[in-house]
C-alpha cells in the first residue's frame, strides 16, 4: 500500500501541494489528511472557501482510491461527487477521513468527513464516486 510520505512527495506542483494538503494516515480502507487554514484558501467572505473544502475531501478520496486499486488497475477518475457544508472556519487546521464505503473491480465509492481540529466542529460531509481505469489492450 502507497504511504502518506509516497502520498505527500506527489503533491508539489498540483493542486494539493499548492492549497497545502497533507496526507497524515493511510490504512486498509481509510485515509486522513489535513489543511492549515491560511489566507490563500479564504472566500472574499472571510469564512474558508467552499472549494478548498472540496479540494481537501476531494483529495483524500482520491488518494484513498488509488490506495485501494485493485490488481491490474492503472488509475482512476472521478465520475461523481456530492458534498454538504454544515459549518465553516476562519482559522486553524481543517481535518478530512475518507473511508471507503465500496471497492469494486470498476467502481470505488468514499464517504468523507471534514472537520475542524480545534472545536471539533463538522464542516462538511462528502461523498465520491470513481471509475477504476485499466491500461487499454493494445
């Protein structure tokens, strides 16, 4: 299985790497990570971006799915994703757990929860959706 170092050393140059995301666990059907709220990721608003949230999420679903390949399987690409903002912040470190809710030869489905780490704090739930891609024949 990929680990959140492996995980963490991908990111520079793309989007997680430039919003701050940073893979901390990764296990058999669960993977966390964490963003530092910063000024970069807020919404004119002052509250954080609804996007960043996503990203977060989004990431950590994705990398949990590329965790979980199975055999043969070269990649993946997202086909749906849901998400419910319950509450937002203006500081601290935004946390995501992503646990997969099926693992299938052509699908995979994450739940993720987004919470914030000093209050405890739910800001969201989410859901993904991806379609197990397979090298074509040549």
């Amino acid at each position: 299985m990929i680990t959140a170092d492996q995980f963490n050393q991908r990111s520079p140059g793309h989007l997680p790497g430039l919003l701050g995301i940073r893979i901390t666990a990764v296990e058999q059907g669960s993977l966390r990570a964490e963003l530092p709220v910063r000024a970069e990721l807020m919404a004119p608003n002052g509250f954080l971006h609804a996007g960043s949230v996503v990203t977060l999420a989004d990431t950590a679903c994705g990398y949990g799915c590329v965790a979980h390949l199975p055999e043969g399987a070269s990649s993946f690409t997202t086909v749906e994703l849901k998400s419910n903002h319950l509450g937002t912040t203006r500081d601290g470190t935004v946390d995501c757990v992503a646990t997969a809710v099926h693992l299938g030869r052509t699908t995979q489905v994450w739940d993720a929860v987004v919470t914030h780490r000093e209050s405890g704090r739910t800001l969201a739930l989410f859901r993904c959706t991806q379609m197990v891609l397979y090298p074509k024949a040549a």
